[in-house]
C-alpha cells in the first residue's frame, strides 16, 4: 500500500525547505507553517497596509534566482528558524518579529545579483500560506515518479526541487496523475485530489548548490506529462499526518 515517504514544508517561500516527521492538517487550509512567509523586493506591489494572497511574481523566487533554491530552514514558524546557505552563515532568527525580519532580508541580499531589485520586507497573509495558487490546497508528489524522471536526467533529482509538502512511495510511475476528484486518506485526514502541479523553470535548480543543472521541463515534456509534476489536494477532514502512514483511495482502486 503507498506510504507518506516524506513531509515538507517551506517556512518563506522559495527560501528553505524543512523536512518533518508529523504535521497536523487542518480542513480547507494550506499546510501549517508552510510559506507563511515571502520575501517581497523594493519594487513589490504587495500591499502591506491590507495584506492578502499575491502571485508569486510579487514575490523573490527561484525560477528567477536559483540561488534561493539551496536555502533550507529548520524551526517552527512563530519562533526562531534557523537558515542556511551554502555560501552564508548559518542565521537563527524569528522571521514574524521586526528584528528577525531585518535580519533575514539582510541575510538573503547576497542571494540576489547586483542590478536587481533588493529583497526589502517579508510579505505575510493572515490565516494561510503564500502558496503560487489562490487556492488553499497542499501537494502531493509520488517517489516513483522522481523516479523514472531521474532516470531520464541521467543524475538523481532532490525532492526538494519541487518544494511539495506530502510524498508517497509504492505507487506506480505517473499513478498520481489519474486521481484527479479522487478522494485520498492519508492518516487521520482526507483529502480531495484537484489538479496537476505546473512546473516553472525553479525545478531547474540543484538544491545543494543554488544552480540550474538540469532541463526538468523539458524532460516532463519528453515524458509526456506536459511541464507538470505532482498533483494539489484540498483537505476535507482535517487531522494528523506522520511518516508511514498509508495514503489509500476512497472507494478503491
């Protein structure tokens, strides 16, 4: 039966990826903690004064400056997190308070080449995640797809490209794509399947270095999966989801 192999989630968008072992789902809502954060440039449009959910392109991203791609986060957002690069110090700060935001921006400003737009202030939307969609779903991503597209990258591809939240082993290659309105219980929760996950060329970036080794959109192509990997879900029933948990189709197969 597949598995949750993996849990992520992102503390600031496209800056760090954390990997946990149990997180609690909650109905209707992104994941807790993930993107509660996004790290906005001088010349956002982003309202401060009214915050809400904007598209990515307010924010800085990866599919811009891959660089941002090797950042990882450890911590729990309403706290300290600690960030680290592999060209930075490590830095521990509590991103929600003014002090740990200047810190943060400060930290990721080498990030970003001279010439562009400066990281200023971390965007925040009350009561759910900066995810790319206005939707407030979670993604699911399948092992063994990775699989089959490290094979055709001829190099093993990190899970951490493509910054989902939930992974699942012992499903076969592409399976995920044909639960689309399927409904999935994945532990304590349920969670209704909506549509394919759109890669940007942020997937191109190696996680370990910050740098653009692999063509994945055009391998996504070549494999016939149109430039998508993985798919969202809306969570139905709310609960806890761990490590092992089996992710079994309601109704069946």
């Amino acid at each position: 039966m597949p598995r949750i192999s993996a849990i992520h989630r992102h503390p600031v968008k496209a800056l760090g990826s954390e990997a946990l072992a149990r997180v609690a789902l909650e109905a209707g809502r992104t994941m807790p903690g993930d993107r509660v954060w996004a790290l906005a440039h001088e010349k956002s449009r982003f309202d401060f004064d009214a915050p809400a959910w904007a598209r990515c392109s307010t924010f800085l991203r990866g599919a811009t400056f891959p660089s941002l791609m090797a950042v990882t986060a450890e911590g729990a957002p309403g706290g300290p997190i600690t960030f680290r690069h592999p060209d930075l110090a490590p830095l521990t700060v509590d991103p929600g308070t003014p002090q740990g935001e200047a810190a943060f921006v400060a930290w990721a400003d080498p990030l970003i080449p001279a010439g562009m737009p400066r990281p200023s202030r971390l965007a925040h939307a009350p009561g759910r995640g900066m995810t790319d969609q206005p939707s407030q779903w979670i993604s699911i991503l399948s092992d063994a797809s990775l699989a089959v597209l490290s094979e055709a990258a001829g190099r093993p591809m990190d899970r951490r490209r493509f910054r989902g939240n939930l992974w699942l082993e012992d499903l076969a290659p592409w399976e995920e794509t044909g639960w689309i309105g399927r409904e999935i219980r994945l532990g304590a929760c349920l969670v209704k399947v909506t549509e394919p996950i759109g890669r940007c060329s942020a997937t191109h970036a190696d996680p370990e270095t910050g740098r653009r080794d692999v063509e994945t959109l055009s391998l996504l192509t070549a494999l016939g999966q149109a430039e998508n990997f993985g798919v969202f879900a809306e969570v139905i029933e709310g609960g806890e989801v761990a490590l092992g948990d089996p992710a079994a189709l309601e109704g069946g197969a």
